[in-house]
C-alpha cells in the first residue's frame, strides 16, 4: 500500500527515476569513481604499506563505508524525495535537517576545487590530442604544468567549459542525461583503463611497480594509516552529504540496496587498483619516483607515457579516462543541489542547473586563482594558514564529510523505526535477507559511529595518536 502511495505521489509530481538495476549500478558507481580513484587511491597505497594497507582499507568499506551508503540509499528510495525533503519527513525533529544543511554546503565545497581540477584535466584531454607532448622534458612538463594551473585565464576557460559539459548533461534530466551518460561513458572508462593497464604491465621492470602497490609491509600501519583509509573510503564512496540519497531516490522498488552498495563499493575498489597498475609499473620502469597528488598527474604521467610507442595515443586514453571519472563525479554532487532547489525551492530544472553553475564558477574561481603558491590569490590565507583551495578541501573532506557520514548511521540506527529500515531494505519483504539486514543494523549502531568519531576527533588534531 505504502509503495503504492509513493508510486501515485511521484506520478503526480513526474519525478524521474532510473530505467533499472543496470543504470542504478553504472550511476551511482560514476559517482564513486573519481579523482579521488586515478590520483589519491594508488599513491595512498603505495607509500602506506601496499596489500597491508589495502586489507585496513577493505575493511573501513565494509564496517564504515558500505554500512553508510546503505543508509542513504535507505532515505532516498524511502522518500523518493531531495536530501532536505527526505529528512524532513522521515523526522520531525529539525535538528537532522543538519544533516542536509551540511550535505549542501559540503557539495559546493567540493564542487568549488573539483571543478576547477577537473577543468585541468579537460585541458590535458586537448594537449594530449593536439600532440603536445610529443617530446617533452622533465622541464617542458612542469612549465606545462606551471601554465595550466597558475593562468589565470586558461584555468578559469578550461573550469568553465568543465561545468559547461555537466550543466548540459544535467539539464536533460535522470534518465536521459545522468542515466545515458553514466551507462555509456563507464564501461568506456573501464576499457580504457584496461588497455592503460595492460600496456603498463608489458613493460621491462613492470614488477618494481606492482612491488609497490602492492608490497605487503605491516610495519607500515599505524593508527594515523588506518584513519587515512577511513577517509579515503568515505571520500571515494561519495558519502556523507546525500549525493547517494539523491541518487537512492531514484532507485526502482525492485533495487537490492545491500547488494548495490556492495556492488559498487567492489567494483570502485577495482578502478582504483586498475589505475595503480596502469600508472606504477610505467613510473617505475622509466627509473622514476611517484610522488603526490598533481605532480604525479599532470607532470609525472605525461613524462613517461610520451615515451613510450604509441605513448600519446594512450594519454589521450588516460586523459579521457580521467575527465570521464571527473565529470561523472561532478553529475552526481550538482545533481543533488538540483533536486533540492528544484523541489524544495520550485525552480525549474534548466533554472536549478544555470544557478549552481554560476554559483559554482563564481565562488570555484577562488579555488583557481589559489591553487598554486605562485596563482594571483595562492598566498591569501583564508582558515588557519590555507588558501581557498585549501580551505574548500578541507573543510569538505575533513570536516562535514565525516560529520554528516556519522549523523545519517547515528539518524538511520537510532532514531528511525526499525520496521521501516527492515522493509525497506527487504523490498517489503521480497527478499529473503534478514539476517544480512541485522548484520547491517549492528554495525551501523555500534561500529560505525565509533570509528567515524575517532575519524573526525583526530582529522581536527583534538585527539592524537
Ligand atoms: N567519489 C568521488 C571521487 O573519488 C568524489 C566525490 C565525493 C563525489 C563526494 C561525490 C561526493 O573522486
């Protein structure tokens, strides 16, 4: 009767949804897979203890991570409503509506340096097909590098033709915007990465690499080692601001939201195992070392892949696979403002869309102009000592990621009615899960919320290790 109603409720309001399982799997999974998978993930593990870290890292997904997106695909497909809508009616207390104030403000946060990352990559798509760099120096690449970053115009045109592409996308609605680009673009994805990989792995002195990824040295773990996992599993899970309640609300009844998230938590973790192997063993094999974050990307990678035969097919390769996993990343966190002004504010899809996308460029402008020391606002200190890039970094990723993460398992395990989650996570009792769904609840009780404060405490320094 229940599902009945809601069905009848969303006819009313035509609200859209995804055509099925395999558009629900290939979207929510374009939102984990991101920057956060071709940069962050490999290098995180290889100076932190490879396969030991890997096993820490697994087993954050499935105490922390799983448990998490469980829940927000529990509110969004329950609700079938935007993350402030949602919340408001599964609670009257006001106090969760926190819990969706700080998933709006953790999207632009994100949204103001992603956007602006990404832009980068967009412009390395178009040097790489425009050849340039055919030849390049260990010097020529970081001038390139130098260029793309400081600007200041390249940066702010290459930003905007970034949100351009997901506005477009966005305007078309779920089904024919997120649901099409999402099916058609990720397995591209994964077959470029493949093809990366394999090429990787036919190297002279490919091994050196795997060694280290995936070297297992437990001596490497420490108590700052495994809290790094913990937030590196709630960053690449995208989890903790609601963009999977948005998601999860336009999930079909028929969707198995444990497996789901299982799904795609596995196949996420793959991505990024499969980026490691398409990127060490070809650093490695040129003598060089992987160091962190953008340097490795946009210095490193252009360095060694020219030199190999056929090297400027694959960084358009690599490049595209990586604007892929950017843009699709970006879909799913504007797409979740757009349902909240949409039904929350009765904007217009196209209105919704054009609003965020100037808010984002607007305010994302000072994370491009700040994202290096030599950028025109690089040394304008904006919270404790970081420049604005920084700081909308910080603030997302440290800050109201982990709190919202830890109010949804505190909302969803304590202060929602048993019955409802038992149902609903049982489609109504379709599936014959119970004891899978017990497993989940007692987790969700009692081991999430506590390591997510340990998490939290020691990202802000208040507790140390
Ligand atoms: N999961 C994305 C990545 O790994 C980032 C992201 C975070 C996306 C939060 C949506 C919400 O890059």
């Amino acid at each position: 009767m229940v599902t009945v109603a809601y069905r009848m409720e969303n006819e009313k309001s035509n609200r859209e949804s995804f055509s099925g399982t395999i558009a629900i799997f290939f979207a929510a999974l374009g939102s984990a897979v991101g920057l956060g998978n071709i940069w962050k993930f490999p290098y995180v593990v290889g100076e932190n203890g490879g396969g030991a870290f890997l096993l820490v890292y697994i087993i954050c997904i499935v105490f922390v991570g799983i448990p998490v997106m469980v829940s927000e695909f529990y509110i969004g497909r329950k609700t079938h409503k935007n993350v402030m809508g949602a919340l408001r009616q599964l609670s009257p207390n006001p106090v969760w509506k926190s819990i969706g104030i700080f998933g709006i403000l953790a999207g632009y946060f994100i949204m103001f340096f992603y956007s602006c990352v990404s832009g980068w990559v967009y412009s390395y798509v178009f040097k790489a097909i425009k050849g340039d760099f055919v030849n390049i120096t260990a010097d020529s690449a970081g001038a390139l590098f130098g260029k793309t970053v400081v600007g200041p115009f390249p940066p702010l045109v290459w930003q905007f033709i970034a949100m351009t592409v997901v506005s477009l996308i966005l305007i078309k609605g779920v089904e024919k915007g997120i649901e099409r680009v999402t099916k058609t673009l990720i397995p591209l994805l994964f077959v470029l990465i493949i093809i990366c990989g394999i090429r990787a792995l036919t190297l002279p002195g490919a091994s050196e690499g795997l060694k280290f990824l995936f070297k297992v040295d437990f001596s490497k773990i420490t108590p700052g080692v495994i809290l790094s996992a913990m937030g590196l599993a709630f960053f690449k899970l995208s989890l903790g601001m609601g963009t999977m309640v948005t998601y999860g609300s336009y999930f079909t009844e028929d969707t198995n939201l444990i497996t789901t998230s299982a799904k795609v938590a596995v196949a996420d973790t793959i991505v990024s195992l499969l980026a490691g192997i398409a990127i060490f063993p070809t650093v490695f094999s040129f003598g060089m070392k992987p160091d962190q974050g953008p340097g490795l990307l946009f210095m490193t990678i252009p360095l060694v892949f020219s030199k190999l035969p056929f090297g400027n097919i694959l960084l358009v390769a690599f490049f595209c696979l990586t604007a892929i996993a950017a843009t699709t990343a970006m879909i799913s966190i504007v797409e979740m403002l757009i349902a909240y002004f949409t039904e929350e504010k009765g904007l217009k899809r196209s209105t919704a869309v054009i609003l965020n996308a100037i808010i984002i460029l607007l305010i994302g402008s000072l994370a491009t102009l700040s994202a290096d020391k030599a950028s025109i606002l690089g040394n304008v200190s904006v919270f404790f000592g970081r420049s604005f890039f920084d700081t909308f970094d910080f603030i997302s990723s440290n800050i109201l990621l982990p709190v919202g993460g830890l109010l949804i398992a505190i909302f969803v395990g304590y202060f929602v009615k048993k019955n409802s989650v038992v149902n609903e996570l049982s489609n109504n009792e379709q599936l014959k899960n119970r004891s899978v769904i017990t497993a989940y609840r007692y987790i969700l009780m009692y081991v999430t919320p506590i390591l997510l404060t340990i998490v939290f405490l020691s990202s802000l320094n208040i507790i140390k290790f």
